[in-house]
C-alpha cells in the first residue's frame, strides 16, 4: 500500500532546497546580525537567481520567522526531553545553558535584540508559551515557602504571558524570577560580555543557582 503522506521528489527538493537556505541565513546571521539578513545574498552564495530563490520564501519575513520557529522548536523540544527524564528546575536550567551556547545566534534571534520591522506571528508566542508552560509546571512542583509579596498579586492579574496556565500567583513569581535572572547572565555571557574578567562564567550560573535555590525558588 502506497503511503498517501509520501513526499514526492519535488517536494523532498523543495524542501532540501528551504533548507540550505536556513542554513546559509544562520551563516549570515552569525556574521552581520538578522536585521542585515538578505535573501538576495543568500540567492548568490548558492547560485540562484532571486526571484528564484522567492519560490522557497516569498520575503525576508518569512524566512526570519521559520527561524524563529526553529528555534524556539528546539528548546521547547529540549525543555520537554529534560522534564520527561524528571528534571528539577535546577536541571531545566543547566538544560537551558547548554542549549543556548550549543548555538548563541539561534539564542539571540528569539531573546536578543527585536529585529527591527519584523513582528512575529501567533503561532511562535505559542511555541514560546509551550517552554514557559514546561518552567510553569516545574515550579509549581516545588513547595511554596515564605508570605505572600506586592508582586504576587500583580501578577495574579497580569497573567497573559502564561498562556492560561493555572499557577497560583506566587508559582507565576517564582518562574519569572527564574526566568529574567538566568536570562541576565546567559545574555552578558553569550554576548562576550564577560571576557577578560578573568572568572568561569560556568561558575556564576551556578552560583545564581544556588543563591536562587537558598531563595527556595529552585531545587
């Protein structure tokens, strides 16, 4: 029986050829940044024409976006790998360093610098939600210590960035405290920010780690 879901040989090309496109776009973005990206260049390096090479992407939009859903695919592929092996929220964030300097410019495009003129569609806030909803569950497996602050009951009615998740307020708090320090490091760290400081960057993340998990918001 012959499988109706089988590519055919034009559409397996099409899609080698979309492809090294990705490809070539991640070489130039690592070179001049996203905002310089340009699919005519793109075009010349693989002997293409561009009106050619816009059968594949019809604009630079839609190239930067498919990237952006790469992107965000993977970690929240990594982060669902990572929590089904019974990661903590300490395990979720080594999970997230290590992804994020296996590739830095894939961890810019989508928490770096907004590429100017270029606004993502819904579907990648859905993805997006996908990894916070992974850092949602996790925290809310930990034991709640300590009272009630200000913040708690902000948040508690500025819940849109977590996309429906039932998280009390102070769950909502522990991951964004999680998320927005990490970050802060992993940002400064990827951006060389950190060199010739003369310390392991490795060991800061740890000790924001621990000081977080002496906060009772990690472990």
């Amino acid at each position: 029986m012959v499988n109706s879901e089988a590519k055919t040989p034009r559409e397996r090309y099409r899609a080698q050829v979309r492809t090294e496109i990705k490809e070539r776009a991640w070489e130039q973005i690592a070179t001049a940044g996203a905002s310089a990206l340009s699919l005519n260049a793109i075009a010349k390096q693989m002997g293409m024409s561009g009106p050619a090479l816009y059968r594949y992407f019809s604009g630079r939009d839609e190239l930067i976006t498919e990237l952006v859903r790469d992107a965000y695919r993977s970690l929240a592929d990594t982060f669902r790998a990572a929590s089904a092996a019974g990661a903590d929220l300490a395990a979720l964030a080594h999970a997230l360093r290590g992804w994020a300097l296996e590739d830095p410019q894939r961890y810019f495009l989508i928490y770096g610098t907004p590429v100017p003129g270029y606004h993502a569609p819904d579907d990648t806030t859905a993805i997006s939600s996908e990894i916070m909803a992974t850092l949602l569950d996790a925290c809310a497996a930990r034991p709640l210590d300590g009272p009630a602050t200000p913040f708690d009951a902000h948040i508690g009615e500025h819940r849109d960035w977590a996309a429906g998740h039932p998280a009390p307020p102070a769950v909502l708090r522990r991951a964004l405290t999680f998320w927005t320090r990490l970050h802060g490091v992993l940002s400064l760290e990827l951006a060389g920010q950190f060199t010739g400081m003369g310390f392991d960057p490795a060991q800061l993340f740890a000790a924001e780690l621990d000081d977080l998990v002496g906060q009772g918001l990690v472990g």
